[in-house]
C-alpha cells in the first residue's frame, strides 16, 4: 500500500455497511427496499405504490423508514428488521483483496450501520469481513435514532473511546458525512454507477449530489482506495 500522508493521524477506520462494503450496483440493496415497501404496504393497509411513497417521504424526513414508522405508527422495530433483513445473500461476492486492505489498515475497524446488528453480521460475514472488525454497530445500539441525526456518532464514539480527529468515515450517502466531518473525521464518498432516478434526491446512495464541503474523498472503488491510500 501507498500511505497518504493526510491520513498518517488515522487509527479508527469507519465504514457503513449496505452500498458501502459492497458495490451498490450488485442490487443487493433492492431486495431489502422491495421488502420495506411490502412491509408498510401490508403494516398500513396501503396499495403498494403509495406505501412506496410514505417509505421514501419517511426515509427523506426521517433517516430511515423506519424510524418513520416508529414516530408516526408507533411501530414495533423488531418484526420489521427481522424482515426486512431476510435476504438472499448469493449475489454478493466476497473480495479477498479488500479483505486484505481492511485487514492491512492501522489501528481499529468498525460497521456504523442503520440497519441491524443481525443484518451487519450475515452481510459482512457472507462477504469474509466481519471477523476483521472490532466493533457492529446497529440501529439497536443507538436507540433506533440513525444517521444522519449527530446523537448516534456521539454514542458511537463514546462506545468505542473514538476521538473522532484520529477517525475516518466511509459512506454511501452525502448527508450521513456531514456530522462525522464537522466532529473532525476525515470522509469518503462511496459511490456508484447504479441508477437511483427514481429515489428522492436527498436519500440516493451518494445523495444528490457528490459535492459537498463536508466530503474528504470520493470513489466509485473501496477497494482501490484503499489500496492506493491506506
């Protein structure tokens, strides 16, 4: 590996989970947004196409959809995330050389998810990374309040004694960088040639846009990256 010299001060390696340590275009993440919709569909009594609709206004307005669902319904969380979660895992394929530059990296690495600790584990466990992790972080562990909200990166950091000038964060989504950024992280935008036309500008994987004063880095290649930075 090349050491960037910006990055020299780096002892916690941060990385979000779904669309972040793997490539967004595997259309993984589609079968998890196909059940959510299926979800309130069937939770609000709605056709689908409007159950579409409170998903996306909910993700938009509240971080997730379902923190949504859980301030405007009262949801339970459980029955949802279990759900949700059940997911065929066999379109993604493991990447041994971003296996061997996580493994490679100085100091401590960790998931920061909005999704489960559950989901976190079969993921990054199908995909031979979970092991290298010294920490899960789930939307459990902070009380179901998710990114881009700045209490679940002060719990985070307080968890994991993280301060954040010696963290990096890398993300699939613009507006989840903003905090860690302005706590004094370094950020990575992970990005995509996914086509998410058809989401709300605000909640596209790489947000609605790639630029933005808060975001460090930006790559349509993790593993690349690290390779030629870490």
């Amino acid at each position: 590996m090349t050491q960037n010299s910006d990055l020299k001060h780096i002892q916690n390696w941060i990385f979000d989970l779904d669309n972040t340590l793997y490539r967004a275009d595997a259309e993984f993440f589609s079968q998890i947004d196909r059940k959510i919709t299926s979800f309130i569909s069937r939770y609000l009594a709605l056709q689908p196409q409007k159950a579409r609709y409170v998903q996306k206004e909910f993700l938009a307005e509240y971080g997730t959809s379902l923190s949504g669902m859980m301030a405007v319904h009262g949801m339970d969380p459980a029955e949802f995330l279990d759900y949700v979660h059940d997911v065929d895992l066999h379109m993604l394929e493991p990447d041994p050389q971003l296996r061997g530059f996580i493994q490679a990296l100085p100091g401590r690495k960790f998931i920061f998810t909005n999704g489960s600790k559950g989901h976190a584990k079969n993921v990054a466990g199908h995909l031979n990374l979970f092991d290298l992790f010294d920490g899960s972080f789930g939307i459990e562990d902070v009380d179901y309040v998710p990114k881009p909200k700045r209490s679940p990166y002060i719990k985070f950091c307080d968890v994991f004694d993280i301060d954040p000038e010696t963290a990096i964060f890398f993300e699939d989504s613009v507006r989840n960088l903003e905090v860690p950024k302005h706590m004094g992280m370094r950020t990575v935008l992970v990005t995509s040639d996914e086509d998410w036309g058809d989401e709300p500008e605000i909640t596209r994987p790489a947000g609605h846009t790639t630029k933005a004063d808060w975001v460090d880095y930006i790559t349509n290649d993790l593993t690349g990256w690290l390779g030629e930075n870490s």
